[in-house]
C-alpha cells in the first residue's frame, strides 16, 4: 500500500508540471529579429565628405623689371617649387543624364605649402641683383562635375584661390645695397581635373592636378634703380587625398577587372619643366643663374616593344611630339638641355636641333637634316 500511494504521488506532480510549461514558455520574451543592411548595387556618391591632401607644387612665375634702368625691360621666370599638405571638405549629389550617373558636388581646401624659388641673380661688373619667391599656404573653393563609372568617379573642377605669396629682391653695388620686398594675400582662379576611387566602407582616394592663376601685380621697388617690378603668379599642384564620407549605404564591390593583356593607345597634354640654368660671360664681367620654364603642349602613343633600340628612336619620338606640338621657352638668355639630346635656346623663338652622338658623328655628314627641325 505504501508503494502504491507513492506512484500515485509522483504521477501527479509529473502532470502538474507538464500543464505549467506552457504557461512559463509563454511568458518569456520573443528573440527579436535584426535584418542585415542592405547592399548597394551601384555605387552612391551623394553625401558629406571630409578629407585630407598633400603632394607637389611647381611655380611657372614672370618677372619684368628694368632692373639697369636702361628704359629696357627684362623678362624673366621664377620657378617655385615644394611640398604642401592640408584638408578638405565638400558634398557631392550623384544623379542620372543622359551620359549615365553624374555627380555635382563643391569642396573647399586650405593648404600649408614651402613652394619657393631664390636662385635667379644677375650680376654685370661690381652690379648684383637677386630675386626671390614663395608660396606659404594657399586655398581654393571650387564647384566639381564628373562621370561616376560605379566606385569611379572622374571629373573635372574649377573656382576662386587664394594664397599668400612672398616676393623679395636686392640690389648691390660696391658699398651700397638696398632690398624689396612684399607679402600680401592674392586671389584668382583655379581649374583642373582628377580621379577619385572608393577604397573600402566609406573611404575614397584621390589623385588631382590644379592650375592656380594669383593675378598680376605691379609694384615699384626701392631698390637702387627704383623702377616698377610686375609679376605673374602661376602655379602647378600635383596631389593625391584621402576622404571619408559621410554616412551613404554599404556599396557591394564588383569583381575586379583583369588589366592584363597588350594595348594600343594615344595621349595628349601639356607640360612645364624647371631647368637650371646659367650664363657666364667673363669678358664681359657677366654671371647670371636662373631657372628657365619651358611649357607647351605634347602628343604621343603608347605601343608595346622591347627595351632595346636604336641610338636615333628617341630622337623620332621627340620629332612625332614636336611636329604635332608645341614648345615654348622664356626669352632670357641661356639654354636648357633635354634628356632626349635637344637643345632648347631661348635666346631666339624656340630653336631645335638634335645633340650629336658618337653613333650619329660616324654618319655620312650629307645626311638631310629634315625642314622642321633647322
């Protein structure tokens, strides 16, 4: 009897607690549900961005000064060149056209920059007379459109620039010496291109070039001859940036795309040089150092071959440039030498004529020389 009140015990409990078990379920809470973010198809540029740059300046800056006071101008280029580096920040709005998504967007920047130049000097008997300049810090802000390719964005940008530019010379002779100098904010414009790309989450990658205008300004020196000094500030920027937008939806990232293969192209552009140069006339008691500042515009292609050719190759790549361009030089004395072997004398409009190597010199000399280049 004993036994069987016992079973009849633990039989009850056992149903007791299996009707309360869906009570004590009901009561605990529902695991809640998070959906994962969704994914962008395409690339968004819309959006706040904020960033930061640095890269290369390099100066292309005219000087004209009757520095003789002889009624006789002389014209001649400063080539400020540095290092810089500063902050961004700007929007952009990505929407549709006909060319596919475009992007309209304005960015603001300063720069902290050390683009400077002190080697130009002049000096004719017991008479020396140098020149200086610097770019300290600059700014722009500019208006941007581009193409957006998916997380590609090409574009081009232009606007207002402002910088403080530094402007210093000397004069000596024998026992008296006197100096100029100015420093002052100028304002222009600027214009340029670049490619930005999306690096990962919000973070993109920039490579820019700009072309900074500071104006014209004449001012009349308080050096022994105190005749007007006018200049021309125009400045290169080569930069690279990193920018960190401003919330946006995650981008899912295509595969990406194999480059490898032959190709067959063209190119065209400009370009500027920074040449050291000087001028020795001790007969005449002369010495000038100076930078001259070749720039034009230039034209090419680009072939696959191989790394060894002729002594005359590079000769013809220089004539397919030149005869579809065009080649200027500042027209103060002295020449520059190019590492293609042409000399460029700035004495005159620009001549040309090939340097002679020790394969050319064995050459028969009744070889023509062709009409472009006399």
């Amino acid at each position: 009897m004993p036994q069987m009140k016992m079973r009849k015990y633990l039989l009850a409990t056992a149903l007791v607690g299996l009707g309360s078990a869906p009570t004590i379920a009901a009561d605990l809470a529902a695991r809640p549900y998070t959906k994962a973010p969704a994914l962008a198809a395409v690339y968004d540029w819309t959006g706040f961005y904020i960033g930061v740059n640095a890269g290369v300046g390099l100066g292309r800056d005219r000087f004209q000064h009757d520095w003789l006071g002889e009624e006789g101008i002389y014209s001649f280029y400063t080539s400020p060149q540095g290092g810089f580096g500063g902050g961004q920040i700007g929007y952009n709005w990505q929407t549709g056209s006909i060319l596919g998504p475009i992007v309209l967007g304005v960015e603001a920047d300063i720069q902290g920059a050390g683009l400077s130049d002190d080697r130009t000097n002049f000096v004719i008997g017991a008479s020396k007379t140098t020149y200086g300049q610097k770019l300290d810090w600059f700014g722009t802000a500019r208006g941007r459109i581009g193409i957006a390719n998916g997380p590609v964005l090409s574009y081009v940008t232009a606007g207002y620039a402002f910088g403080n530019v530094k402007t210093n010379a000397t004069q000596a002779a024998g026992p008296f010496a006197l100096a100029f100098s100015t420093e002052r904010t100028q304002s222009g414009w600027v214009v340029g291109s670049g490619v930005e790309a999306a690096l990962g989450g919000n973070w993109t990658g920039k490579i820019e070039y700009l072309y900074l205008n500071l104006g014209n300004k004449t001012d009349i020196s308080t050096l022994l001859v105190p005749t007007p000094i006018n200049t021309e500030i125009r400045e290169n920027i080569f930069r690279v940036g990193l920018n960190y937008r401003i919330g946006g939806k995650a981008y899912a990232p295509v595969v990406a795309a194999n480059w490898a293969g032959f190709y067959l192209g063209g190119n065209f552009g400009s370009g500027t040089g920074r040449d050291r140069s000087s001028l020795n006339l001790p007969a005449a008691g002369i010495v000038e150092t100076f930078n001259l500042a070749p720039d034009g515009i230039n034209g090419g292609r680009a072939v696959p071959r191989k790394t060894t050719r002729p002594a005359w190759s590079s000769v013809c790549r220089v004539a397919f440039r030149v005869a579809f361009g065009r080649l200027t030089t500042p027209r103060c004395h002295g020449s520059a030498r190019c590492a293609d072997g042409w000399v460029i004398r700035s004495a005159r409009p620009c001549s040309m004529r090939p340097a002679v190597s020790p394969t050319a010199a064995s050459r028969p000399r009744s070889t023509p020389t062709p009409s472009w280049a006399r």
